[in-house]
C-alpha cells in the first residue's frame, strides 16, 4: 500500500503544480475592454440589510452611468467601449467568508478591483487580501479609524471614520445636555470597540463621564446588559453596534430603560432597526452617512428613483453604495490603464471632489478617507432626518 502510495507522490505532485502552472502561465482572462469588478457583501445573515441596500445602490449606480455612456478604453491600439461586469460574492455576515470570497474573487475571477464589505471586521479581512495580491479595494461603508491605514495604499473607502462618527455623538450629546452615559460594546466587532473608544475620548474631554458595558454578536439574551445599565441611571445610552443586536436589546430593555434617551451609530441605521424594536417610548437617536428624507434636492432625487426601482426608501448604506461605483468610474476615466491594478489604484488615490448623493468624496489623503458631513436621524415610526453635522463641525 505504502508502495503504491510512494509511486504514486510524483503523479500527484504534478496534479498540484498544473493549477499553478496555469494561473501563472499564458491561461490569463484575455482583456476584451471588460473591468471585471469583485463585490462582496452580507446578502444573507445578520447584516442582509447591509448588503441588500448596497447592492441596490451599486445596481442603481451601473444603470446611470451606463446610460449616460460609459468611457471608452484602449485596448491592443484600439479604443472599444467599456464594459462592467459585477461579480457578487454573499459573505454571509461572516469575517472568514469575506476573506475567502475576496480571495477566490482574486485568483478565479481575476477582478481588477473589489468593492466592500459594510462591517468593518470583515472589510479588514478584505483588505488583507487585497494588500497581499496587490489589488484595489474600496469599502462604500467601513467607518474603524484603522482599516484603511492597515491596509495600506491599495485600499481606501468612501464614507467618514470613527474618530469623526464618535465626536459627533459624544458632542451631541453634551449639547443635550446629558452628562453621564452608559457605553454598550459588542467585543467581538472592531467597529463597535473602536467607536466606543472615540465617543468616550470625546464625552470626557467635554466633561461627561462614562461607564462601558460588554455583549458578543452571537449573544440574543441581553438581560444582564440591560440590568447593569439600568443600575448605573446613565443620563443616556450609547449601543455602539449593529441592528441586529442593537433592535432586541431595546426591545429587552423596554421597561429598565424606560425615559432615557438612546444614541447608535450607523450600524443601527437599517430598516429592520424599527421591527426589531417594536412597540416603543424611547427617544432614539443615531448618526450616519444619509437620510432618504433630508432637505436635499440630490438627496430628495435619489430617494425617488430608488424608491420607483425597489419599492422602498433607500437607507445609508444604498446610497454608499452607489457613490462607491460613482467613484470607481471616476478613478477608471482618469487611470493611464485601468486594467492595471497598480494604475488603477494610483487613480483611485488621487480622487478628487467626485460629487456623490452621500457628499463630495476626495480620496487624496494620507488615509484614502473622505472628509464629509454626517448626519443625525431620528427614530419615529421609520428613520427621519433631524440635523446636518458639517464633515469636521458638530
Ligand atoms: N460603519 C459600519 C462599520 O464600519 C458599517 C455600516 C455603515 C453600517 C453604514 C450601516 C450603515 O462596521
């Protein structure tokens, strides 16, 4: 047995080599004027929304700029229309499944670039890949101050940071004039641990004091949380997570809680965050990118056509994504060669004020990260606009 096994190894050792041998060898997908663009996001899972809305945003996006004619590129000395081709991968919610599907999207797919993911772990393992093959990422919605200094210049996002969201809510609850607040983290997201940390800087510098609070996302029982927040009488309470946790322990929390105000990020901003809260007094407030109903010509535009499209109001997170292929199709009509990723990610580097529903997006910045307005929206029966932050102001 152990023979044939031995005879066997050099028949096997030239089965695992020939894939090698023709991803490196002459078996390249021919360029035929096609970008081939890799997108992952949670179509499935506890952050479907995410995924859902932004995957309508970039849909929405490749329509207009289809009709209004895509640029023209140069391939073998010729100049033939550009073509998009989007290649989706679910990465269910999952970090480990993000990775994987960036990576398959590199070596199968051969995409040029990658667009995602939405929670900020995940686009992390995104960027990971993307920083080790070389090949342009940019996340429509990844806020942790971190991401894109890690992973390094080939990656770059279009929404604001942390450090900017949690001054926003650590000012804006000062104005309120609430001086004591109860912090709720989920452990287990860099996004919700770095956002913490950048409101409490905030909150302590202007005076507040803070207490912290821990679950996990895998938790659904929030009683504990709940009791030890309720115990601590806090003027306010931060969840800083994502709706799928954030909804349950308010509605958990309907009694214990009861007459105190109660602030989130954009990872609430989702329009499953009202279903999951159900029947409630609270007064809830939360920061994010867009509001389908502020007082924007732009803003008021959108809505409507996305609205015709999918039969519902747009949240934060379709509007990102729609600026996200605005700013790749920049970046491509600017590249010498767009098809290379190294050109590719030069232009995408050097965007500058790229107009987008969202706000105007420079990414020529030592973190390829925009400097844009917030804003703060309301929960009352749906999420409604309530005030604009300027980008730097409160
Ligand atoms: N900012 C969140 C994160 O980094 C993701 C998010 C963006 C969620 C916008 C909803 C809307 O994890």
């Amino acid at each position: 047995m152990l023979r044939t096994l031995r005879s066997l190894l050099p028949l096997l050792a030239l089965a695992l080599a020939l894939p090698l041998v023709t991803a490196c060898g002459g078996d390249e997908v021919k360029n035929d004027g096609t970008l081939r663009v890799g997108v992952v996001l949670p179509m499935t899972g506890a952050q479907a929304t995410y995924g859902e809305e932004s995957w309508n945003g970039i849909k929405l996006a490749q329509s207009d700029l289809e009709s209004a004619g895509l640029p023209t590129v140069r391939v073998g000395g010729e100049d033939v229309p550009l073509k998009l081709n989007l290649i989706l991968r679910d990465e269910v919610s999952k970090k480990q499944q993000a990775a994987d599907n960036a990576k398959s999207l590199i070596e199968g797919e051969q995409v040029h670039v990658l667009l995602g993911s939405v929670a900020s772990s995940h686009t992390k393992a995104i960027f990971k890949e993307a920083k080790e093959s070389e090949v342009p990422c940019i996340s429509p919605a990844s806020t942790n101050d971190t991401l894109t200094v890690q992973g390094g210049p080939y990656t770059s996002r279009i929404c604001f940071k942390d450090g900017f969201q949690g001054a926003v809510l650590a000012r804006f609850s000062l104005d309120q004039g609430w001086k004591k607040a109860a912090i709720v983290v989920d452990k287990a997201q860099d996004y919700s641990v770095g956002l913490a940390e950048n409101y409490e800087k905030t909150f302590k510098a202007g005076g507040g004091n803070a207490s912290m609070h821990y679950y996990v996302t895998e938790d659904t029982d929030f009683s504990n949380v709940v009791q030890n927040v309720a115990n601590d009488n806090p003027d306010v309470i931060f969840i800083s997570g994502y709706y799928a946790q954030a909804g349950p322990m308010i509605k958990q929390a309907k009694d214990k809680w009861a007459g105190k105000p109660i602030i989130g990020g954009d990872g609430l901003d989702s329009p499953e965050l009202i279903g999951l809260v159900g029947d409630t007094n609270a007064e809830i407030y939360l920061t994010s990118h867009f509001a389908a109903d502020a007082p924007d010509e732009q803003v008021q535009n959108f809505a409507k056509r996305y609205k015709e499209r999918f039969g519902k109001s747009p949240g934060a997170m379709a509007a990102l994504g729609y600026d996200v292929l605005g700013v790749l199709l920049d970046a491509v009509k600017r590249a010498e060669d767009p098809f290379d990723p190294e050109s590719l990610a030069k232009a995408i580097r050097e965007t500058k004020n790229v107009k987008g529903i969202t706000g105007t997006i420079s990414l020529d910045n030592e973190e390829r990260t925009p400097v844009k307005d917030a804003v703060i929206v309301k929960v009352a029966g749906g999420l409604k606009f309530h005030k604009l932050i300027p980008a730097g102001g409160s």
